[in-house]
C-alpha cells in the first residue's frame, strides 16, 4: 500500500529552518530550542528525508579561498525526447567539476555550475560537453560567479534575518591533504560525524573535529544548510535577472532585497545583468507582489528575465574525488 504524503506541519518547517541555520548541528541542540522531545524531532527528521521533502546536507563553501571559480551554464534542449534529456543531465551529475545541476521552467530548461581551478579547466570541459551534445543544446548562456550573497530560508520561523554567507572574492588560502578529504565528505552529507569522517579517512576523530573548527575559523566553511524540495512545503523557486536603464540606485536595490526574508541569494556576475536575486515564495502572485514593488520603489527597470527552479538534481559546493 502506498502511503499518502502529508505536507509538513509547522514543527516540520521549524525543524527545517533550524537546519538550514546549521545542519551540522545535534538533534539534541534543536530539540531543547523548540522545547520538543528529542525522539519525536528525530522520528520528524528520519520522515522527512524518507518523504523527500529534505534532499540532503552540505556545507556554504567559499571556494575561492580554495582556488576555484564557477562558470554557470544556462541552456535548452532541441531535437530531445525525455530519455536523451535524462541522459544528458545524467552525464553532468557524474562530471566532478559539476557541482550544481538543475532542470528549470520558462526561458531556460537546465542550469549547471561548473567550478574550475582556471578559465582553461572550464574552456576544455565545455569544447568537449558541445562535441557530444551539439545538436541537441541550444541558447546557451554562460556567466562568470563573482560572488554570492547566501541568506537563510527565516522565511519558515520566526529566527531573525541575519547577514548572508558570501561566496567568492576572496584571497586563495593553502589547506593539506587531510582538509580536503575532510571537505570531499562534508560536502556529500554535512551531517556526517567525526567518527564517520574518522572511518573513511583514517584520520583520529579528535583531529577531523579539530580540522573541521579551523576550516570554520578561516572562513572556508561558512555554515551548513539543507537541500529542500520546495514543492513539497508548496513552495517555488524564482531566479530574476534584471537590466537596468542606470546603475546609480543599485546599492539601495541590492539593500532592500536583503532585508525580504523570502530573497536567499544575490548573485555578482560578469553576464548580460545589471542584478540577480533568488526568492522562494508560496505562489506566482506572491512573485508577481514582489516584482511590482521592485518596481514601484525603483523606476530604473529596463528588463526582468524570470527562470523557475523546478528541480536540483547536484549541490556539492566544490569537486569532490
């Protein structure tokens, strides 16, 4: 018998928004801040995984200290059924410098992340992605990720709004060998225990834990979040790229999307847009609300492109081995 799904309740949403405070974080702790018995909170978490409503765990990286760059990848298929669509996307979750893969709605069908040591990684994985796939891929758009501006989804409780996770323009910083292992499986669950880690790396649990806090001191880590399916919490997933006719306001517009507690990124990019910000809101009319506030508050609108996120298929911040 298929069990019938039941959409999350608000302790369900609570129990997400403080994992999307910090997913590292023990049951334990959350249980205690929502003054709710621990086995229940555990037996909530075990079924929402089940569910598929939580998709996974992983880290807020700022991977230029560690050498990268990304390059994102919008495109359309042609001449595709479903199966050869499957295929190709299937291909790109596999790809190690793919760390974001995800199919889209209106203006564009899938979106990829590619994050590279250098222009000339990205140069020969895309020559040779385009031999393959030629015919079948069309109005390709691709951008330089200058940095990101990460904010918390407070939008599920009542946590307050805090200063984004900022990804990108920062000076390179040297980490040995055991980091990066450390890093290779904190991005493929950031709930992974230290004796975990411990068991797949061969290194002395005291040391991953010791590792794990300098990672966080430098600022390589810079918090853990959850992957969430937003259908299931009857949510959606709007990217807006905006042209603008000057630049002169674009501090105040980059402040007041900050403060609205459904905007989760702010994109810096070297592409054809003035400015980038994602929101998760319940509803297109909410995206509609948003949009003519925008523009209401600033008359400097030349264009809006509007991409809906249907679904992440990859979110593993860097490459992993």
């Amino acid at each position: 018998m298929i069990k019938e799904y039941t959409l999350p309740d608000k302790t369900d949403l609570r129990l997400i928004a403080e994992l999307d405070e910090n997913s590292r974080q023990p049951i334990s702790r959350i249980a205690r801040r929502l003054r709710i018995n621990q086995n229940t909170l555990q037996f909530r978490l075990k079924r929402l995984i089940e569910e598929k409503v939580i998709l996974g765990f992983y880290p807020s990286i700022d991977v230029s200290k560690l050498g990268y760059i990304a390059f994102r990848v919008y495109f359309n298929f042609i001449n595709t059924d479903p199966l050869e669509e499957e295929k190709i996307l299937n291909e790109l979750i596999k790809e190690n410098i793919c760390t974001i893969v995800a199919e889209l709605e209106a203006n564009y069908d899938a979106m990829f992340m590619a994050t590279v040591k250098n222009i000339q990684e990205f140069y020969h994985f895309w020559n040779q992605f385009k031999s393959k796939y030629r015919k079948f891929i069309e109005n390709e758009q691709i951008s330089i990720i200058s940095r990101v501006d990460h904010f918390k989804r407070n939008y599920l409780s009542d946590i307050p709004r805090k200063g984004a996770e900022s990804v990108g323009q920062s000076n390179q910083i040297k980490i040995d060998e055991g980091d990066k292992k450390i890093l290779s499986f904190l991005v493929k669950n950031s709930r992974m225990s230290a004796l975990e880690i411990s068991a797949k790396t061969q290194i002395p649990p005291r040391t991953v834990i010791h590792k794990i806090k300098q990672l966080e001191k430098k600022r390589i880590i810079l918090g853990y979040r959850v992957n969430i399916n937003l259908n299931k919490i009857s949510y959606q997933y709007f990217k807006l790229n905006i042209k603008l006719s000057n630049t002169n306001q674009i501090k105040e517009l980059e402040a007041y999307c900050k403060q609205n507690r459904n905007v989760i990124f702010i994109d810096y990019t070297i592409s054809d847009w003035d400015f980038e910000l994602d929101l998760e809101v319940e509803n297109k009319q909410k995206l509609v609300e948003f949009v003519k506030s925008l523009k209401t508050k600033f008359p400097i609108f030349k264009k809006i492109e509007i991409i809906t996120f249907s679904k992440y298929h990859k979110i593993e911040t860097i490459p992993t081995q």
